[in-house]
C-alpha cells in the first residue's frame, strides 16, 4: 500500500498515530499521537516526508519500524517530535535507516543532517521551507521519488531535490505577499507563510513597501477582473485612459518584480496579461488596451486591436516608457525620440516632424503630449478644446500628464498648468495647488500631489473623484480614471501591530475604510481617538461634528454629546462662564472654582488671575490669600525686596514692608 500527497493530523492509535505501514510519499505527519510508538507512522518506507510535532507514550515520538526491522527513510525531516512517557523527552526515531533525511540525533547513512530545517511556521502548522533552510537542495535520489510535492511543484527547482514535503520555491515569498522569505525573516521580523502577519487587513508588503489608495466609483460587472488579493511590490499605477467619465474602468500596475497585475473591466482582454509580459519597465491603460515596456526595449500590448493599438510600429524598439490614449500609443525611446501607434484619425500617432529631445509622454483621448528636456511641452493630434495649444509662456516643465481632452504640466516651481476643456473646471487648478511634485489627470479631472502631503484635486466630482484627499503617506504616483482616482502611496505602518498608532482601528480599516492616518491615534486632534470616533459615529475628519465651537473630545471628557448642538452656550456649573468660555480658558464646566483657590472662575477671569492655578504668581500665598495681606496676586514680590511674598508671610515679615 502507498500513502502519496497528503497531510495526516489528529490520529490516535496504540502503533502509528498517524499512519500504519506502506510507503509514504510526499507525507507531512504532524499532530498525531501513539500510545505505545510511532506517534507519527510505523511504517516501511518514507520518502520525502515531513514527521513532525507528533508524540507517542512508549519508545518514540516520531517513528518506529514496523514489520521491517530496518524502515527505510530518505529525503525526509524528521524532528520536533516528543516522547511522553517516563522519563519525558524529544525522541525522532527508533529501529530505522536514514538517508539525505534532517533528523536529531545524527543518524548513521549518507547525506544526513542535524539542523534546523528552518519551516514557515511551525506554530501554523506550516511545513514549507525558507529561503535557506539546509533542507534545499540536501535530497538524494530514490527510485520512489515523486516528480512534484506535496502541492504539485516540481521537485527540481534548484540545485537538487529538497527534503522533506514541499519543495521550495526559486521566487522565495511563499505568502504570495511581495516580500521574499528573506525579506521578511531577517528585515521585517514578519511571517512568511502568512501575507498578513498581524491580521489588520494590509498584506505586509503594503505596509512597508506601497499600497494603493483608490476614490470616487468603480463599477462591478460580469466582465469585471476583481482586484487581486495579494499585489505586492507596486512601483507604479495607471487608470484607464477616458474621452468622457462613463467609459468603461480598470486598472494596471507594474510590480518591482516586473509583472503587471490588472483588475477591472475586462471587455476585450484589457485585464489579461499576456505570458510574455515580463521584465517590464513600465506599463499604462487605455480605454480598452494595456500597454507595457520590457527590458529589452520592446512593447507589448494586450485586449482590443480594433484600431491597431495592439501592433507596435515598426520603429518601437529601443523604448523606456509608454502612455496610451483610447485607440492609440506613444512611446518614449531612449534617443529621446518618439514611436506611436494605434488609431491617427486627428493624427495624434503621426509625431511632429524633427521631435527630439523628448524626457516623458502622456496621451489623452485623441491627442498626444511629450515633455521635452528644454522644459517646453509639445502636443499633438485632436484640438477641439485647445487640449493641443500648451501656453506660450509655459517653460521649466518637469511632469506632464493627460487624459480626455485636457492636458497638465507641472513646472519646476511646483505650479501647475493646465489648457484645453474647462467645462468641468479640470483646467482651473485652485490658488492651493503649491508646492507640487506629481500631477495626474483623468476623464474631466485633474490631480497634484503637495509637498504638506495633501492631494488636491479639481473638475468634476459626480462620483467624489475629484474630493480632495489627505493619505497620510508618502505619494508614490497618481493618475485619474473617468470617475475614480488613484493613489501609489509608500507603505508606513507596522506589519507586525494592527493597530499602529493603538487607537482601536485597525490599520486596515483606517486606511482602507475609513481614511484615517494610520500612525496617528486622533486624526483630527479633537481629543478623541479615532477608534472612539467610530463608536460614537462623531467625525473623523472634523474636530467639532455638531459644530457648536466645542471639540468632539472636550465635550466627551466632561460628559456632554459632541453630537447635540446648542450645549456650548450653557453654564453647566454657574460659574458666570459658558461651555464655549471654559473651553477656551481650560477650565473645569462643572466646577466653580477649577483650581480650589476660593475665588469662582470667572471673578478670576475679571482680576486678571489664572482660574486653572491657584497660586497664580507662584509666590507661596493662593490666590485668595492675597487680598488677606493686601498683596497683588500677580506680581510674587508685590514689594519688590527681593523676598516673595509668600516666604514673607511664612517667616513673619511684612510682604509689603521693603526688608532690609
């Protein structure tokens, strides 16, 4: 009999907890207990097993021989079992031969080792190997050898055949999350084997690396590609390309690896990336088509070709970036040189002629943009809404972008300037927009990304694509779809705290539900926790939600309802002061006399006197012990000898009497 690809757990016998004769094949036994031996198996051949957390109560933990006085164990690990009987203690093995196996102890055979054999997560029950566990590529060969593992890899990914269970893997990040085994082991300190370490809702690389940040209305389908789970390592992002904001919606992102990942609509294969789209350089969405630039210079196109915009021209070799518009191309080569392609109906694939010294390009709808190193800007194609006319006096232009029929540059003072169609304001950039260091635009909006680290944006907000945002991260990158807009920001919370600023939301959810900073426990410094906003449903955003002058927080403090209106023009405690006064002022609402210096807030307020401290002056005598001697309660040596007035008192001088 044969056991083959399987995970056993949880038996129970008085031989073989797990598993009782045979051959075992690509096997992780764990979990499983004997009561006698062979907690794990009793078995006669084991090959590639993992044997492991197993227990047993008479001779051993992890195996004994059965029926064969010799078991046979190779490319196996076999550890961390544990013998519960008298006296207690870690036994592996006993009556068997191993070889290539990671037992402890050291067996007698050839290729055995003793070590650590490094798994993902012990404590998960997660049996894969790390990058550099001594178990890669430590196998032997065996005529029972299965090509693949456990999980249907294949065994030879590397140098040779790995012990244990699973082969591991050549890219090293068995979470999928983006961050190398490596990576997370020795710089991050987090799992592995589980894309969210701390259960916030971030996969770890989005937390120390990028994530995305998206706003306005993203329409689902049946012909939708839903947002992968796991995107890792995002260096950029791009929004489809849009001639109006009801076009069709969906997304590309270029990994650091030099993938592509697409999520959205999917009509014509626009969100299907092709195998041979690796080793990218860049990427951008159209309307109905993707776009990308390999290393070796070349493009790759992927979904609708009606128009030839899935047919690189001839001359797009030697390519660096790439923009797309609805039905067409513009690539920037690295001779500062231009390639379009695709649809030239108002000839915006037809370059100006001697266009040279080119540093970036952009595409709207039907018109085509091109950053020169001069600091000029060149546009070329449809004109209708003067998207093409950059204005005469433009210069020192560092960024440019474009989309529907409008166009952006950003200038090396980080102003912004925008021409073309207003019909939506999208080319009326706000007295705000200073200081600027990206610009995106979309369908009939524009975007800037502030040095204060604010987004500002401007046009039109039918779905709120255009409501200015504040990420509370650093901006990575922009670009505007037709009704949504997109955010690349650098991750910066702890991967291994769900909740970074301990404020009773989740990382997860504040960035991607609520919009809250994730590194500050009160957003907007009204004195409430952000996770105490939530409970109460007061604003996060706004310090004072019934607007009333009195903060959310100091209202929550002193037992009013930051929801309710009208309570800062109350007198809670009598004190001739109200609500909004004592805020102001620091003082206790339902206390008279704040400081228990005898003299009501508010008759301090007209001596002149701080209602919070009852010694104003500091000179030793309160506030109302000052009248007493006749002494100011401002002034702490009211005669001036250099003695205050409360030492005075104390030691029996006159404090209005010069002491010589």
């Amino acid at each position: 009999a044969e056991v083959r690809n399987c995970v056993v757990t949880g038996g129970a016998a008085h031989y073989g907890g797990g598993a009782y004769g045979g051959r075992l094949v690509n096997v992780v036994l764990s979990g499983n207990d004997a009561v006698t031996g062979g907690g794990g198996a009793c078995a006669s051949l084991v090959v590639n097993g993992t044997v492991t957390g197993n227990t047993a109560g008479g001779y051993s933990g992890g195996m004994i021989g059965c029926g064969v006085r010799d078991c046979a164990v190779t490319n196996s690990i076999v550890c961390g079992n544990h013998n519960y009987g008298s006296p207690s203690q870690t036994n592996n093995w006993s009556d068997s031969s191993f070889g290539y196996s990671c037992t402890d102890p050291l067996p007698s055979g050839e290729g055995n080792i003793c070590a650590d054999p490094c798994f993902a997560d012990h404590s998960h029950a997660d049996f894969r190997l790390l990058s550099g566990s001594p178990c890669i590529d430590a196998g032997g060969v065996s005529p029972w050898l299965a090509g693949t593992d456990l999980l249907g890899a294949s065994r030879l990914q590397g140098g040779g055949v790995d012990m244990g269970a699973y082969e591991a893997s050549t890219f090293g990040d068995l979470d999928g999350d983006g961050l190398s085994d490596i990576e997370e082991v020795n710089i991050y300190g987090t799992s592995p084997a589980r894309a969210d370490t701390d259960g916030d809702g971030l996969d770890d690389a989005e937390e120390v690396f990028s994530r995305i940040m998206m706003w306005g209305m993203v329409t689902n389908t049946t012909t939708y590609v839903e947002r992968p789970e796991h995107l890792g390592k995002l260096v950029k992002v791009s929004a489809a390309n849009a001639f109006f904001f009801l076009s069709p919606q969906y997304n590309v992102a270029l990994k650091e690896s030099g993938d592509a990942v697409c999520w959205g609509f999917n009509t014509y294969g626009q969100c299907e990336v092709p195998a041979s789209a690796t080793n990218l350089v860049d990427v951008s969405a159209g309307w109905l088509h993707s776009a990308a630039i390999s290393g070796d210079g070349c493009a790759v196109c992927w979904g609708s070709n009606g128009h030839g915009q899935c047919q690189p021209s001839a001359d797009a070799t030697g390519l660096v970036a790439v923009a797309c518009g609805w039905y067409h191309n513009v690539a920037l080569r690295n001779d500062g040189t231009v390639s379009c392609w695709g649809n030239n109906t108002y000839g915006q694939s037809v370059a100006p002629t001697g266009l040279v010294g080119v540093a970036a390009v952009a595409a709207g709808s039907y018109h085509t943009a091109a950053l020169l190193t001069n600091g000029a800007v060149a546009c070329w194609g449809l004109n209708t809404s003067g998207q093409c006319l950059a204005p005469s006096d433009l210069s020192n232009a560092v960024a440019v972008a474009a989309a529907g029929t409008h166009t952006l540059a950003l200038r090396s003072d980080g102003t912004v300037v925008c021409w073309g169609n207003n019909a939506s304001g999208q080319c009326s950039v706000p007295a705000s927009v200073t200081n600027a260091f990206a610009i995106a635009a979309g369908a009939s909006h524009s975007m800037a990304a502030l040095a204060d680290g604010r987004i500002e944006c401007w046009g039109l907000n039918s779905s709120g694509q255009a409501a200015g945002q504040v990420p509370y991260a650093p901006v990575l990158g922009l670009d505007g779809g037709p009704r949504y807009s997109l955010a690349l920001l650098q991750g910066n919370t702890d991967p291994l705290d769900a909740d970074s600023d301990d404020d009773g939301l989740t990382d997860g959810a504040e960035v991607s539900t609520h919009r809250s900073d994730p590194n500050n426990p009160d957003t907007d410094a009204d004195g409430l926790p952000d996770g105490e906003e939530v409970a109460r449903g007061t604003g996060l955003f706004n310090p004072d939600t019934d607007g009333d002058g009195l903060k959310d927080g100091w209202e929550a403090a002193y037992g009013f309802d930051p929801l309710t209106p009208g309570e800062a023009a109350l007198d809670s405690d009598g004190d001739g002061l109200t609500n909004l006064a004592e805020q102001g002022l620091g003082t206790h609402p339902h206390k008279k006399d704040t400081d228990g210096d005898g003299i009501d807030d508010n008759i301090e307020c007209v001596n002149g006197t701080d209602p919070t401290l009852a010694d104003t002056d500091d000179d030793g005598l309160d506030d109302s012990e000052e009248p007493v001697h006749g002494t100011n309660p401002l002034l702490p040596d009211t005669d001036g000898d250099d003695m205050r007035d409360g030492w005075e008192v104390l030691h029996g001088f006159l404090p209005l009497v010069i002491q010589t």
